[in-house]
C-alpha cells in the first residue's frame, strides 16, 4: 500500500480535515503566546514598541537569541499537538498512518536522511568558508554556543516535524484522496510551503526569487516521501538542515539569527549558491536514496492514480 493511500484508513470527510487544519492553526496561535509575553515585558508595557517590533521582529528587542528560538519552536510544538488531536480524535487514525505506509516508523530513515544531508550541508558551508574567509567572522562564544546546540538540538526537530507531517502527511494525504492523483499534491504541497516563508526576512531582503529555493526544497521532501512511501527521510533532511542552519553560520537578515559559529558578513542577494541545493544537491541526494533503497516506478510513484485499497481490518476503512 502506497503512503498516500494509507490515508484511507480512519475517517477522511472532507471536513474533517478543515477542522484539522483549524486545530493546527490555533495551536500556533495558542504556542506564540509565550513569545508575545516575554516581548511585552521587553517593551516595559509601551503598546506602541510592541506594536512595532510585532510588525517588525521581536529579536530587535533585544530578546535572548536561543530564548528566541525556543519560544519560536514552542509555537510548532503546540500546533502539532493540534495536529495529533486532529488526527487522533476526528479522524480517528493512528498518528503513525501519516508518518509512514509502513507497519512502524523506520527510525533508522530518519537518522539516515538527519545524517547525510548534515554531512552534505556542513562539508558545503564550511568550503566556502575555506574559499572565502574574509566574507565570515568566527563568532564562538561558549556558553551561549552550547545553549543554542541544547535548544536546536532537543528542540528544533519539533518545528521540522510539524511542517513535514502537516504537509507531506496529512495535507498531501487529503488532496492525494480529494483528486485521486500523486501529482497534484506533491505540486501544491511544494507551492504552499514554499510560499508560506514569505513571511521570512530573507524573501524581503532577497526578492519573490528566493521562493525557488523554498518551493524547490518542499518539491525534494515531496518526491523523497512518494517515492519512499513514508515521511521519515524528509524528517530527517529538514532536521538536519535547520539544525545546521541554526549553529553553524548565522547572519542579521536571515529567519535564524543566531549565536552560531560564524557570522556572515555578505549583504543579502541572490546567486548560485542559493539555488546549488534544489539544482545539484537535491537531485543528486535523490539519485543516492534511489540507489540505496531500491526507489523503482517513478512515473507511478510521483504520477499515478489513487485508487482506494481494501482492508483486512474493517476499523481502519474510512
């Protein structure tokens, strides 16, 4: 059974995943509220600083950077547990059927995609350390440092996990059940989620071409998990690459501003580095998974039909 006809199992009214998508969103509204307290005790109570660094970016008041980044992740974290309770209780499916078409979750995926794309995504970034040195500033500060790698490490998986489940999971899912077809889904998947980091200062700095990026690397997850029939490499790859992202090169423009190991000193704009990823690397960390697990059927995998499956357990039938 293919992962997105997993999704038949439980209750899928249309709906249904409405009120799913509500609870998620509440639940971020619910978790940001933390952040929105400790930047009013910032603002000394002055509704007119709160209202602007709201506006802006809460970090330039002066908010601890990984209190920041924590505060940011818990916002992930409550809306996940919108997206178990919607899963677990309307929908009444096992939570595990929107992570995998296996019978359990294949932790050693998720170690191996967390481990290959930090390999690959360390040994990139510290290259053109090497090659340009002059463009970065070492940035180590101890106690800071290790806080920051405590907080991304413990926490960050939770910010990566909710957006893969949510929309290589239960929003690919629905549409794949809604149109009967693997294409659509992987393509709107991979648009919405790039589009939703519009809010990203980068994309301000940058311009809308930086979305290539974005909507090229939901378009990776997105292919990895059909072909894969389950979520677990891209779990690992998006943990990976925020985690790196976040402790090992930070700049002052960026969605991650951090204590990281090195500071980059370039303005922000496009170039091919920024766009090496979705070109280079993610085709040819396909090619590797492919090569590794046997990935065959690609037309069918990423193009066919969805055609309900029957099941031996009438308590999985939707």
């Amino acid at each position: 059974m293919g992962f997105i006809e997993t999704g038949y199992k439980g209750k899928n009214d249309w709906w249904m995943y409405l009120i799913g998508l509500l609870f998620v969103f509440f639940g971020t509204q619910l978790g940001s509220i933390p952040l929105g307290i400790v930047a009013f005790i910032k603002s000394e109570g002055n509704m007119h600083v709160f209202q602007e660094a709201a506006n802006d970016n809460f970090m330039k008041m002066g908010i601890n950077t990984s209190l920041f980044l924590f505060l940011m992740i818990f916002t992930f974290m409550v809306g996940l547990v919108g997206l178990f309770i919607a899963v677990k209780y309307i929908h009444r499916k096992q939570f595990k059927w929107i992570v995998t078409s296996r019978k359990n979750i294949d932790w050693k995926r998720v170690s191996f995609g967390f481990f290959s794309w930090g390999f690959v995504a360390t040994s990139l970034i510290l290259v053109g350390i090497y090659l340009e040195p002059e463009l970065y500033v070492w940035n180590f500060k101890p106690i800071p440092f290790f806080i920051l790698v405590l907080v991304s490490v413990i926490f960050l998986p939770f910010q990566t996990s909710t957006e893969e489940l949510l929309f290589r999971g239960y929003f690919m899912q629905a549409l794949g059940l809604l149109t009967k077809n693997k294409w659509f889904p992987l393509i709107v998947t991979s648009v919405v989620f790039g589009v939703l980091h519009l809010a990203n200062p980068e994309i301000e700095k940058i311009g809308n071409l930086a979305l290539i990026f974005y909507i090229g690397t939901g378009l990776f997850f997105g292919i990895t998990t059909l072909m894969d029939e389950g979520t677990e490499l891209a779990l690992g790859l998006h943990a990976s690459n925020n985690i790196v992202a976040a402790f090992l090169v930070t700049t002052d423009w960026t969605v991650f501003q951090t204590d990281a190991l090195f500071l980059d000193k370039t303005e922000p704009s496009l170039s091919f580095l920024m766009f090496l990823p979705v070109f280079v690397l993610y085709p040819l960390m396909l090619y590797w998974f492919s090569k590794k697990y046997q990935w065959n059927h690609w037309k069918e995998k990423l193009f066919g039909k969805i055609e309900q499956p029957l099941f031996a357990d009438e308590n999985e039938i939707a």
